[in-house]
C-alpha cells in the first residue's frame, strides 16, 4: 500500500506540519502580531496541501492505476471521489 | 467517453455558467452594487466547481474503474492528477 | 465605487470568461476529448479566482481603507467575509 | 489585538489541528488503511480552514472595520490580501 510504501517520506511531511503548529502556538502564547500568525496558518495550509497530494497521486497510482480487480477500483474511486469533493465545494 | 455520455447534462451546465456570466457582465455594465458582483462571481464558482466534479466523476469511473488497460489507465490518471494538483495549491 | 471605476478592466475579464465557457460548450457540442475539457474547465476556474481576487481588493481599499465611516465599513467588511468564508469550507 | 483578545479560543483550535496531526502521525507509523489517511489529512485541512476563517475575521473587524486611522487600515489590509490571494490561485 502506498501510505506504507511512502511512509518515511509522508511521516516526514507530517512532523513539518507538527513543527508548525508548535510554532503557531507559539506565537498565540506569547501575543505576537497577527500578521505571523495569519502567515504561519497559510504555510500550514500549504504543506496539508502538499501532503494532500502526495497522498492523493500515491492513492491514483496504487489503487486505480496498478488495481487489476475492477470491483477494488471502484471501491478506491468512491474513497478519492469524496476526497475531490470536499475541494470542490 | 463520458463527457459524450453525460453531453446533454454537462452542456446544461455550461449554458447556466454562461447565463450567469452575462449576467455578471450586466451588472457591471449596469454600474450595479459592488456586493451583487461579488456574491454573482462566488455563484459562478460555485457552478464550474460543480462542473469539474462532475466531470472528474466520469472521468474517475471511465478511465480509471472501467478501463482494463493499465497503460491506459496511467495515462487518464495523468491527467486527472494534473487537475486536482491545481486545486491543492 | 471600485467596480465602476474598475469597469472596462472588470468587463476584459468577463468576457473572456464568457469565451472561455463558449469554447468549453463548443469542446463538448463536438464530442472532443475529455482532456481538453477538463482543462478548460480549470482554466476557467483559474480565471473566475483572478476576476473575484481583483474585485475583493477593489472592496478592501474602496470599503475599508478609503472609507472613513466605521458603520459603513462594518457593512462592507460582513459581505467580504461571507465571500472569503464560501473558499474557506 | 484580536489574536490576543481571541487567544483562548484560537489555541484550542490550534490545539486540535495538533491532536489530529498527531492522530496522523498514527495512522502512518501503524500502516493503517490509507482511506483513513486521506481523510484525516481531509479533516486537518478543515481545521486549518476554520482557524483561517476565524483570524481573517479578527483581523477585518480590528484592523480594517474599528480602526480609525487610515494609513494603519492600508496596511492591514495589504496582509490580509495577500492570505486571501493564497486561496485564488
């Protein structure tokens, strides 16, 4: 499965994520100007979407493209379906 | 192919994109209220978000579930993946 | 008001949108390839983002910096957030 | 300052966004299903909209809607187009 497949490499972009937001609370904690914080959200924002990718490109791959069972296929594409979706509201 | 399939849905589509378009265009043209641009600019993005799920949806299921050829497969995913990149920037 | 004073520049941007949706009905009137149509799907979604990032930033220096009026600002900056709020689900 | 004034309820929302990363985190290092990754990163990235949502608001009705001096507004507002622009690309 490609999550294991890529594992070290989307743990890797997951603890980014976590170092973030550890500097996020950071700033809040200590009252810093809101200009940092609204730019460290968007920079979350960003590397979720990155991670969002990744994961979606591996799922294409492993599930859709390499998946010789039709009936696993489908399964997948509902799951990648609902994903999409909520990016397209 | 899907986009020959679902024609007449996807083109009813287009058409109520394109009448909200103009409706745009009259509204600027008529120097009407800036919070009616904005709010018809938000229903047109609506429209063509609910357009490209549509379309990814077909696509999904044609060349991804219901395709048997691999290479082909790939190909379509390719291009899918393109899109969806676009939307997680 | 920005969107009158922005009203030739608003109305370039329209109309291309309204090509671009022209070119898309013309894509799927003549059964091309979905590719093609996804595409210009996304590059009309690209275009509509530009034309509401414009008109926002028409709205933020026009309805609250330039406005002295705090009540009036009030109003201004509500309609703005329900905008901001429909890309932030 | 809004993000000072707000501080509670916007680290108990950062808070959470750590929590579901850590949850993340999970997931991965025990190979679980990759559905469930993909719609934690889905969930995280709601989180992450919301606070935006919520600073961004603080920041239109502090900087933008209550503040009297111009030059200040033109500023702020400057910061805040460039996170909106973020979500128009």
């Amino acid at each position: 499965m490609h999550t294991i497949k890529d594992k070290a490499k989307l743990l890797t972009r997951v603890r980014r994520i976590q170092g973030q937001a550890g500097a996020l609370e950071k700033l809040l904690a200590e009252d810093q100007d809101c200009t940092a914080v609204l730019q460290q959200i968007a920079a979350i924002r960003g590397a979720v979407n990155g991670l969002m990718a990744a994961v979606i490109e591996g799922h294409l791959v492993d599930h859709l493209v390499e998946e010789s069972d039709g009936d696993k296929r489908q399964q997948e594409a509902a799951v990648m379906l609902q994903v999409i979706k909520s990016y397209l509201k």
